[in-house]
C-alpha cells in the first residue's frame, strides 16, 4: 500500500514549499519605518481577532465534540464515539491552523509587497501571489495530511473508514462557518463603519489616517479574505474528498483501495500542478500593464498539468479512459465559471455598464438594476453545472462500470478542484495587495507607488469574485455526492436500500420548504449581524471626532479601541446564525426524520448555491460599478452617479463578503452534519 | 345531480349582488366637476391599456390553443384536443372578463369614494368595499360557472372530466402572468417615473396635477392591483378547485360524485359568506376611529359564516368530521398569514422601525437592514404553512379513508380559500381608495377631505399587502394538490404508478436546480422590465419640463402621452419574462422527462414561493418605513432618514407589485402547465 506514503510525501513538500516562500518573504526588503508602523498596527489586530475569535469557537467545538461522543455512545456506538470525536476534533483544529498560517504569512506580505510597489511593481505582484499560495499550498496539504493520518490509525478496514472521517469533515465545515461569519461580519462592519462616517460624515478619502476605522477595516481583510476563505475551501476540499472516498467505497470491487483514495491522489497530483504554477509566474510576466496576465498565465499552466496528471491518474489506478473525460468536464466548468463570474462582474461588459448607466437614475435605480443583474447571475451558472453533471454522470457510465454514473460526477468534482490551491493562491493575493494599498496610502508614499498598487488592487477584487464564483461551482458538483453519500449513510445504519428522495410526501415535501427558508433566515442574520456591528463602529468613530481633534490633525486617532469593538461585535453577532446553521437543520432531521432530511439537505443546497451566487456575484458587480464610475465613466468622482455607486456597493458589502461566503460554508455543514448525525433521524 | 345547478343559482345570485353593486355606485354623488375630470382621465388611461393589453393577450393566447390542439391531436387523442383547446380560451376569456369588470368598476367607485370624502368619510369606505365586492364576487362566481360548464358539457363520464378542465386552470393562469406582468411593470414603472422626476428633480409633491406622468401613475393602481391581483386570485382559485377535482376522482369509490365536486361547493358557499360579510359592515362600523377595524369586522364575519357553512357541508356531503378539522386548519392559516404579514409591514412593530432606525444611517442602511427583513419573513411564513400542512395531512388520515391524508390538505386549500371573495374585495378597495385620494388631491379639495382618503389610503396599503400574503400561503397549500394532481395525470398517460420523486437521480436533481433557477431568472426580468419601461417615462417626463412651461403653472401637461408610452413599454417588456415562464419548463420537461419535470415543478414552487414572500413583504414594509417617518418618527419629512426610505420605497416598488406577484402566478402557471402538457414529458 504504497498510495498512502506518496500521498504523505507530497504534501509534506507541499509544506516545504510553503516555508520557503514564507523565509523569502521574511527576509525581503519591509520599506520605510512609516510602513512598518501601519503593517504592525495591522498584524497586532488581527492577531488579536483571531486569538478571541479562534478562543471562543474552540469552547463551542468542544461542546459539539462532547455532544457528538455523547450521542454515538448512548446508540451503542462507543467505537464510533470516540473516533468520530477525535476526527471532528482534528478537522476542526487543522481548519483552524490552515487559517491561521494563511493569515499569518499574509499579514508579513501586505508589507513586502508595498515595500516593492515603488521601485519594482512586479516583485509586488509575485511576492503577494507567493504569500498566496503560502495559504493555498498549507490548506490543501493539511487537509490531505488530515485525512490520510485518520485512515491510517482508524483504516483497519479500509471499506469503514470513510464514514469514520466524516467526522474530519464535520469539524472542518464547522469551523469554517465560524471563521466565515465572524470574519465576514467584521470585515465588513468595520469597512461600513469606516466609509459611512468617514467619507460620507467626515468628507475625508478611504484609508486616510484620520479616520479611527481605518485599521479595523484593514484587518478585517486578513481576517474575512484570509482567514474565512482558507477555512472555506479546507472544508470544501475534505468534503468532497470524503464524499468521493464514501462512493469509492461502493466500488470497492471494482477499483480495490485505490478507488477509495483516488481523490486523495488527484489531490496531492494538484499540489505538485500548483507549485509549477505558481513558480511559473516570473517577474517578467508581471510586467505586463493588466496583472491579470501574469495571474492567469499561472492559473492556466496549472490547469493543463493537472490534466495531464489525471489523464496518468485514471490510467493507471482505475484504467478507464472515461473517467479521465469525465475529470476534462470539471477542469472546463472551473474555467466556464471563471468566465461567468468575470463577465457579471467586470466593467468591459453588459451587466455592470447596465447598472452604472442605471446609476445616473439615483441610488434607488443603482439598487433595482443592481438587484436584477444578481439574479440573472443565476442563469448561466445552474445551466452549466447541469450540463456538467448530467455530461459527468453519462461519460461514468459509458465506462461500463456499475455505479460508474455517481462515479463520473464524482470525478468530475476532482477535476474541479484539482487546480484548487493555485486558486486559493490567487484568492488570498486579494486582500495581501489591498492590505498593500492601505500601508502605501497610509504611509503617504509617492503617487507612483500608489498608482502601481492600486492596479494590483483592482486585480485581486477581481480575483476575490473569481474564487467566490469557483467555491459556489465547486460545491454544486460536489453536492450531488455528497447526498448520495448521505444515502448510503442512512443505508448501512437501516439495513435497508435508502435510494429515493419522495417530494410528493407530505413530510419530505416540507423538509425540503425549511431547507430552503433555512438558506434566507441565515442570510438575513448574518447580514443583520453586520448591521448591528456596524453601527458599533460607526457610534465609535463619531464618538472619537467629537471628542478629539483628530480630523485637524492634531489628535491621533484610537485604531485599537475600533478593532476591540469592531472584535467583540462580530464575535457576539456570528453566534446567532451559527447556531441557527446547526442546530435548526437537527431539530428538522429528528422531528422529520432522515428522508426528509434528505429533501431538507437538497433543496436547502440548491436554494443555498443559487442565492450564494445572487450575493456574491450582485456584491462583486456593484464594487465594479463604483470603480467603473471612479474611472471616469458618467461623470466620474463626485457626480449623482458616484453617489448612487457607493450606496449600491456599500449594499454590496455584506452581501458578497459576509452572507454569500457563509451561504456556502452552510450547505457543506448541512451535508456533513446530516453525515455525521444521520444515526439521529432514523 | 342537484349540485352542478345548486352551485349555478348560487353563482348567478352573486353576480346579481355585483350588479346590485354596481347600480348603487352608478347612481351616487360624483362629486365636483374637477373631479369627474381626473377621473375621466384615469378611466380613459385605463381603457386605452387594458384594450391594447388584451389584444396582445389574445393573440398570444390563440397562438398556444392552436398548439395545445395540435399536440393533443399528433399524440392522438383528438377528443381531448379540443376539449383542452376549449377550455384553454373559455379560461382565458373568463379570467381576462373578470379582470376587466373589476378594473372598470373600480374606476367608477374611485370617484364616488373621493366624492364622498368631504362630508362622509365613513361612506367612502363601504363605497370602495363594495366596488372592491364586485371584483370579488365576479371572479369567484365566474371561476364556479366556468368550471361548471365545462363539467357539464364534457362530463359524460365525470371521472375523466378534471384533467380535460386542467386545460381551464392553463388558460386562467396563462392570462393571469401576462395581466399580472403587463400591470405590474406598468404600475411600477409610471410610479417609479413620476417620483424620480417629479418628487426628486423638480421638487413638486406626490400626486401633484403638473406631473405629466400622474394620471398615468394613477391608471396604474387599477391594470396591476385590479385587473392583474383580479385574474391572478381567478387562476387561484381555479387551480385549486381543479386540484382538489383530481384529487375528487382518486377518492370517488369512497364519496362518489360529491367528493369531486366539493371543492365547488365550499366556493359557492364562500360566497355567500362573503355577501353577508360585506353587507355586515356598515357606515356606523366604518365611523371608527381606524378604517381597519370596519373591514376586519366583515372579514372575521365572512370567515365564521365561512366555518360554520363548512360544518354543514362535510357532515352533509362526506360525512366525516375529520375533514372539517382539516377546513378550520386552512381557515386559522389564513389568519396566520394575515397576521405574519401585519407584523412584518406594519410600524407598530420591530421590523419596520429597525429598517426605519437603520435610515438614518443613510440609503445603504436602509437598503441593507429592510434586505435582512425581507429576508427574515420566510421563516414563519414557512414554519406556518409546513405545520398547516403535515397537521391537515395526519388529520385526513384520522378519517380512515384511504388516500384520506391528501384529501386532508385539499380540503384545508378549499378552507383557506373559502373567504377568497372577501379578501379579494380588501384587496381591490386598495386601489380604489389609492385613487380617490389621487382625485381628491388634483381636483384641489378640501384639507379635510385629504385627510379623510389619507386614512383610508392607508388602511388600503395594509389590506393590499395583507392580500399579497394570503395569496402566496394558499398557493402554497394548493401547491401540494397540484403535485400531487400532475403525478396522477403522469400515472394514467403512461399506465404505471407514479408516486416517486427521486432527487437523488441525475437528472432530477438537475430539474430541480433549473425550478429553482427560472424563479430568479424571471425575477431578473420582471424587474427588468420596470427599469426598462421606467426610463422612457422618466424621460418623456423631462422633456415635457424642459420644452413647456408646466412648472409655472403656464401650460398643461400631456398626460395622455405618458398613458400612451407608458403602455407600449410594460406591453414590450412582458412579453420576455412572460415566454420564459411558459416555455423554458416546457423545454425542461421534454428534454429531461417527466420525473424531473416533477422535481422543477416543486422546487420551483418552494423558491418562488419564499422568493414572493420575500419581494411582497420587503417591499411592503419599504413602503410603510417611509409612511411611518412621514408620519414625524426621526424627524420626520425632509430628514436624510426620510430621504433614505424614500429609496427604500422606490427599490420595493417593483419587488412588491411586479415581481413578486408575478412569482406567484408563475407558480401556478408551472402547475397548470405540467398538468396540461404532461403527455409530451413521457
């Protein structure tokens, strides 16, 4: 059994990888001391966001762990107990990890990369790619290491292991919808604090000094973007690994181990396609005008390595040539989403010129118009995903395979996110150059350097939707698996063949109505989470220009005591919907029990996907029309345009950065919950 | 066979009350000239859409009966092609009939209601009730003769005779999308146009004569909230009737005939409540201090004479009491729902005065907090009608008749919708008091008169909300029915039963995903079409400001131009989302056959259903935000926290009456389609 050492080796030199970014980054070049000034302002909030909020979600993972053990022994399970405990536990604590480490690096790259943007811009734009993929290379890395370490000490059977592991799964996802809320909240409470009092009230630019918010707002980056996107896609990884392991399991026969590792595999073959990628990207590519170039240049190397992996893969251990055109299908609907998301959220194109064209209307036009491209969104990306499914599940079946179909669709889900750390390396270099903007801005450095990070800035927004976009496709294909792997769940616990999902019945039909409700109740607590922290932040800041002279530059603002509260606010406000995400769709489960709670899981998904891309992609398009309309477009800064524009991306904010980011992180805890739990709905 | 005729004389009777009605209104006080004037105008407007309106409807309509006929005869089945044929327009002409008389009533009473209002205020209330009536009885007693008829003439054999009247139910709801869209993006768009303009731009007040766009704002009232809300409750109706007659036949070993022809029976008696209700308020009751209480008075009336009819019938025709539990059930949703909606859209309670608290923060907040509200409103709306359902279905399977579960949640449909004809009268008193007040205002009246109509205006905005929530909860109830209704139909054509719905199968999953998707894509549309239509209002409006000299008094406005380019928009703009709704599921059901054509069908209606909720319910309280801050809460008229809600009120505009009502007709229309086309998904 030599797959699972290769699996180990890999991810162990992924990590090198990692550290060896991380010294270059270390030991290059931090600017002037202004610089480091603001870069530790920022570095010493977020470390304390994370120590509170990581504090407070440990003491609720534990209670949940105890449940956990707790219900599995008092069904008569003792063994399962404590092994579903312990992998909840380790998955819980290597989500929490894989965020921090990617936190940490990017709160050391902000300054790197700002240090460069004066004299040498395309260092800034590979160095922050780099710390990127710090988070990306970890995540993955931790994550097979993970699942590779549980299959080890539990695998005695390998044929029950996968259910085992659930449990990694569970605590992964649940960590995430913490990190998700609580950094999303405070992201963006502290960012609406920020620009409603200080540009609006005040009359004082975005990132000025003056403005007490500022670094609350600046952390709020690391710790929303950083932070709660890397526990984001840690779980989406592992569970779609552990539905594709729970499937291979049902193809036992056929493919032996290696079909139950096969995603492990496919996984450790994307670190190997990501470190090319990313080594790809040389300083000369980034001195293209658009950094997209050298961005995408990066991405695209990555996704044809990782092709021609699969291709080997699938020959080698499953020796079926239709799999390996099954994997193509994911690896094109990754590259299909991309192309969506950046069509509905970039100013070359219909939806945001439509919206700034409404904007000269007033902000009431901005939000219908705005509102109306959101729900488009859902159109193209529901017909792709369908069309890759049903593509995935018929290429499955021609392999001649029994449950090849399932199969397909579960291969296709690894081609999907093959190319996933590379993804998340582009993801995380979005708020490492924003963060860069704000030290050049704040340490008033010359209009050049400003000029230069400020075009790295508007890439990673770019980047930013893409990856959102990327995790919502993701999910979507991975979701079909993860049900079928619920169903097989609930098979092995009845003794009976679970196969059908009846609608037409009265209870099923109305699980699959909460399951949708579910999905608006979370939106609407979280993005009133932001709200209520929001308004925190705002009293503070006007608090503090009434009190002191700090707008005429005489008094210097309080930062720390605007990231306290903006801290305590999002850490109070994310408990509500995360507790609501967990403990609502229980309750459902056990009062209607478990072919409801299949509906409950399906609907509550699809409903989830779609109004995730609604905030995201409405979010994403809004940002865009504000810096469309900056650009010179309808009359620029100042005009009724602008105006408009900045309530309609202000609207945006906790819409793409909050409820859509937790939309998704709730349908994955859904699957894993109903996975874990699924002994309580019988 | 005493029950085809008794219903008959009893619809009959209720035309007479309408006709009673209606004399009564002809033969009252008209007020002063200038008014007679306004109202001409609107009522000129009004004509000129509807007759272009219908036109386009028409020919649409014919187009799909030839197609319905041709169908039906290449899968050879020619009798049944032009049965459905004919009942396709016979549901098409009664529904677009009932429309019409309701709208050309309420355009009379609108002026005997403002004529009435300087010296009896009370008597301008039981007026505009009674205007409201004749809608009401119309369109129930016609939905009861048409189907009736249908019955009679092709019920040879009354087993068979429910699914050829499915092709009624397609022809009402077919109507009924089209009106509903036609109306709603005219309302909204000469709303939206003759704010931004003439509120916003020129500064002058709401209603004011020298907006060229007010006449056209005013028709609006009565083509959406009459004629539209008129033929979509006629679909609802009638859907539901054919539903619960589907249903009839599973159970006519048990019942026989009766069981079919219940559900006509409840409406007929229905009726005759209503009569009762509506004559049980009278002009002491309306003297109360709160225009509500006179109308929930007749309400509570019609509903307990609603009850207790109920009683009688089961006992009579079923003889199971069982079944009238399942009735009252329906019954206390309806007041459920009402209540749901009061608390969500009045300002006595949390919601509006958080959005209200949140407005003073500004547009964005506004936006961003009545969002989170809207949001927030599917929670118990779908808790409600999960438990009206599971409870209904337990209840009919106490009655230890077989299939009795079922008949249990019809029969709570026929009890929720048995007072259908009094709310629809609230309803319609909406717009008749909308536009009284609009007459009032522009024939320069007296300040007392104003605040007379300012009052019942009011109670009219709550009665059109309320009416939008109880549309949505019986359309979910019925919902059910109808699943249940096209999974019989699919059984008989393809001879096996068909009594699964497995979402855990490819493609119907993918059937569900895409019914959940057309929701927001039609949404999108819809929207789109305000905005769309708006702009050329807004623009006719400013180059009448620019090139005359209205604003000083010197020339008169052409409103007749702004009806006229008022009209052409909304009619170009519904034709989109209008074939979308009609042809993208019929493409779905022939590409992926019948069992995922069943799971679009139900998670689409789920979506649409939470995503009316959403749009009805954030808009309402949008609207009554900015009422209350008018009223004087945080400073009142002119503050920036009533500027902000006054964009809150313009983003709800279309979400309230364009959107989300168009939803909920899409909901019965994919109903009513499935059932109709259900032999080309085989």
């Amino acid at each position: 059994m030599l797959i699972i050492p290769f699996i180990f080796v890999i991810a162990v030199l992924a990590l090198g990888v990692a550290a060896f970014f991380v010294r270059q980054i270390k030991s290059a070049d931090k600017g002037s001391v202004k610089m480091q000034e603001v870069a530790a302002a920022i570095s010493e909030g977020a470390h304390a966001f994370v120590k509170r909020q990581y504090t407070t979600i440990a003491i609720i993972a534990i209670i949940v762990a105890a449940i956990i053990f707790v219900v599995f022994t008092l069904v008569g399970k003792p063994d399962q107990a404590w092994h579903t405990a312990a992998s909840f536990i380790l998955g819980a604590f290597l989500s929490a990890l894989s965020g921090i480490i990617g936190m940490f690096t990017s709160v050391r790259t902000n300054l790197v990369s700002a240090a460069a943007a004066e004299k040498n811009p395309a260092r800034s734009l590979v160095v922050a790619l780099r710390g990127g993929a710090v988070s990306g290379l970890t995540i993955i890395a931790l994550s097979l290491i993970g699942i590779s370490v549980i299959f080890t000490l539990f695998g005695a059977n390998p044929e029950e292991t996968p259910f085992l592991i659930v449990g990694f799964g569970f605590g992964a996802s649940f960590i995430a919808l913490f990190a998700q809320l609580g950094g999303g909240i405070y992201t963006k409470a502290a960012d609406v604090g920020a620009d409603l009092v200080g540009k609006f009230e005040a009359g004082i630019p975005e990132d000025d000094p003056r403005n007490p918010a500022v670094i609350a707002d600046l952390v709020g980056d690391n710790v929303g973007d950083c932070a709660g996107r890397g526990a984001d896609l840690f779980e989406s990884t592992s569970a779609e690994n552990i539905g594709a392991m729970i499937l291979g399991v049902a193809l036992f026969p056929v493919f032996g181990v290696s079909g139950i590792l096969f995603p492990l595999i496919i996984g450790a073959l994307g670190l190997i396609a990501t470190v090319i990628g990313i080594f790809s990207v040389t300083e000369k590519d980034a001195q293209h005008e658009d950094p997209m170039h050298a961005l995408n240049k990066g991405y695209y190397i990555t996704a044809i390595v990782s092709a021609i992996f699969f291709y080997f893969a699938v020959m080698y251990l499953l020796n079926n040539i239709w799999f390996f055109y099954a994997g193509l299908v994911g690896l094109a609907l990754s590259i299909v989403f991309l192309n969506i998301t950046l069509y509905y959220t970039d100013h070359r194109f219909r939806p945001v010129q439509e919206i700034a064209k409404a904007s000269t209307g007033g902000p009431a036009m901005n939000i219908i118009s705005g509102m109306n491209v959101a729900f488009e969104t859902t159109a193209l990306a529901s017909i792709s995903i369908g069309l890759a499914l049903i593509i995935s599940y018929r290429l499955g079946e021609m392999s001649g395979v029994q449950s090849g179909g399932l199969y397909g669709t579960a291969i296709a889900t690894m081609g999907m996110l093959a190319p996933c750390a590379y993804i998340l390396a582009m993801d995380t270099f979005g708020p490492i150059v924003d963060n860069a903007g704000g030290i050049v801005e704040m340490s008033e450095s010359s209009e050049n350097a400003q000029r230069n990070v400020a075009k790295l800035d508007s890439a990673g927004n770019t980047t930013k939707a893409l990856t959102k976009g990327y995790a919502v496709g993701s999910a979507a294909l991975s979701a079909f698996l993860l049900f079928s792997a619920y169903m097989t769940e609930v098979s092995t616990l009845t003794g009976h063949v679970f196969s059908v999902v009846n609608m037409a019945k009265v209870d099923v039909f109305v699980g699959g109505l909460l399951g949708a409700m579910l999905v608006f109740l979370f939106a609407s607590f979280a993005i009133r989470g932001v709200s209520l922290t929001a308004q925190y932040v705002i009293e503070e800041v006007r608090r503090q220009f009434k009190e002191k002279k700090i707008l005429e530059g005489i008094d210097k603002p309080d930062y720390a005591r605007c990231v306290d509260i903006t801290t305590r606010g999002a850490l109070k406000n994310m408990i509500l919907p995360g507790l609501l995400a967990v403990l609502f769709p229980i309750c459902i489960g056990i009062l209607l029990k478990y072919e409801a709670m299949a509906a409950f899981l399906m609907v509550g998904t699809i409903t989830g996907l779609l109004m995730a891309l609604v905030l995201n992609n409405g979010g994403g398009a809004w940002d865009n029309v504000k810096k469309f309309i900056e650009s010179g477009a309808y009359g620029g800064k100042g005009t009724e345009a602008h105006k408009a524009a900045i309530v309609g991306d202000t609207v945006g904010d906790p819409f793409k950065d909050t409820a859509g980011p937790s939309l998704h992180v709730l349908v994955k805890l859904l699957a894993t919950t109903s996975l874990v739990l699924a002994a309580l709905y019988i």
